[in-house]
C-alpha cells in the first residue's frame, strides 16, 4: 500500500504512470542509460538560438570534456551566463537530453548557457565529475568574451544530482578561489549521502521516481563505497561541508514529498546562517522530477519561480 499517494497533486498521477519503478543495478544500468531521454521544456523552442557542441580539454590526465552552448543570435557584450549540470543520479543523463529547455531558457532571459557531460559513475568515482565540471566553468570563464559574457554574471545550475555537483562545485570555486560565482541554483539538489544512513526516515518522502534504493545505488557509485562513511568529501555531498560562508547567493527548490527534502531544508537553512542570501520553495503535493510533467499547474508555477529567479540573479 502507498504511504504518500494521498498526498501527491493529482495533476502528478498521469507522470507517474510513464516512470517504471526500477530496482537500479549495474545490471540495468546500460538499459537504463540506452532508454529515450526525458526533457522538458515549457514555451518555444528557442528558434533564435545558436547551438553547438565544444570539445575542451579535462582535468589533468583525464579525457576531454563535451559541452553543449546555446547562444542568443542577438549580439552583445553584456550577457549573463549559465553553466548548466545535468541531472541522473550521478550514474544517467546527458547534456543534449536538456537542450529544448536551456533553448527556451537562452532566448527568455538573452543568456548563454552552458551544459556539461561529465563522467558518469560507477566508471568514474568522485572527484573526476566534479573537476569535469569546473574545468567546464574556467572554460566559459576563459572565453567569456567569444559569446558575450560579462565573466563577472556566471552562475551555476542543476537539478538533482546535477544540482549537486552544482553545490559541491560552488564549494570548490570558494576554496581553490581562481574566479567566482554570481549564484547556485539548485533544484531538488542531491547533496547529502548521509539520507541513505538516517535512523529516522522521512515516511512520506521518496516513495516516487528517486527512491530509497536509487539513492543508495547512486551514492556508492559515485563514492565506490557504502554512503554514510566518516570521510566523504564536501565536494561529494555538499551537506558535509562545515563551513558555508562565502558563497554565492543560492536559489533551492524542491518537493514536498521528495527524498531530499530533509537535506534540501537543512541546507538551506545552514546557508541562510552562514550570511549567504537563500530563496527556498517547497512545492506540495510534487515528488522528485515532478518537472517533467509540464501540463500540470505546480511545474508550471516552478518553472516561472525558478526562471524569474534566474532573471533577477543575472541582472548587471
């Protein structure tokens, strides 16, 4: 029997009834990432945009990295960017599977935005996507100019576990202190292994798409060893981080009755402390990846919060 069904927004049913529910193992996996990939995207398709896709050169002694660019045809000196990082539990996804969105996104708001491939897990263990990804952020940095970027309005994105490596990212551009980040925006970001280990469970969150199990499954493939352990990096699971100062002004969404809800509050609440500006939304009733159905009124909702927040950060 459904411990949360009662609680979910009945214009959710209809997604549910296309997510099969999975057991994940590395059996599955290549059947898992060979599937359709899933997008979403809500108004046109961006038809004043130019695409491409960049090879860059990776992390020392590590394979190049592939980003997709999406550039408003209209030119100028003066855009904002974004450094986009797809989500899939660490182990699926791409970047290509989010160009119709990042299109939409490009022309709404007259901004580049950058999505990263980095190396998936289990095949490569923490840190090799994570670095993927900052080496892909000193690129646009680096080349700002080319694509008519003002350097100093670049800011990160991700949802799931792409909003985690978002968050655990941002961390490392404070540390390693070689540029900086105009804002984190993090949907329903995966940032805390310690979920999979907590004595006290949430019982209505994570019955739906990401569950217990995949939680599980992704965060040993990403660390190669059982989550919960004494010596995950913060760069990892950004919840492990002690220190939250400095960093940049950071947008949070997530669903009620998402399996990260609990870590997604406490970040953010962690982060309000620590001096940083936080805007927080919790949408009742919305499971994780409740985005993907777009004719329901909640993703509607979300999706405008969120591009009106990305509106406001990108502002000169």
């Amino acid at each position: 029997m459904s411990a949360s069904r009662h609680l979910v927004d009945p214009e959710l049913f209809g997604l549910l009834e296309t997510f099969p529910q999975l057991q994940l193992s590395e059996a599955i996996l290549p059947l898992m990432r060979a599937a359709p990939p899933r997008s979403f995207s809500f108004g046109d398709q961006g038809a004043s945009v130019l695409s491409s896709r960049r090879s860059i050169a990776g992390p020392a002694g590590a394979p190049d990295v592939s980003v997709s660019v999406h550039v408003p045809a209209t030119a100028t000196t003066n855009r904002g960017a974004i450094l986009h990082i797809h989500g899939g539990g660490y182990i699926a996804g791409s970047a290509e599977a989010n160009a119709p969105a990042h299109r939409v996104l490009a022309e709404a708001l007259d901004v580049v935005v950058v999505s990263v491939d980095y190396r998936l897990a289990p095949e490569t263990r923490f840190p090799g996507a994570v670095e993927d990804c900052y080496v892909a952020l000193g690129w646009l940095v680096a080349n700002a100019g080319e694509f008519g970027v003002d350097a100093a309005r670049i800011g990160i994105m991700g949802e799931s576990a792409g909003g985690g490596l978002a968050a655990g990212l941002a961390l490392l551009v404070r540390d390693r202190g070689e540029f900086a980040l105009a804002f984190q925006h993090l949907i329903y970001p995966m940032i805390d292994d310690r979920t999979c280990t907590h004595p006290d469970p949430h019982p209505y969150a994570g019955e739906f798409i990401w569950t217990h199990q995949s939680n599980i499954f992704g965060w040993t493939a990403l660390l190669g060893a059982a989550p919960g352990g004494d010596d995950v990096s913060p760069y990892a699971a950004a919840a492990r981080a002690t220190d939250l100062t400095r960093l940049p002004p950071t947008y949070i969404a997530t669903g009620a009755l998402d399996l990260f809800l609990e870590e997604n509050l406490d970040y953010a609440r962690r982060l309000t402390r620590a001096g940083v500006p936080v805007e927080l939304h919790v949408y009742p009733g919305a499971f994780h990846a409740f985005q993907f159905a777009t004719d329901s009124a909640l993703s509607k909702t979300a999706w405008l919060d969120s591009q009106r927040a990305l509106e406001r950060a990108l502002k000169p």
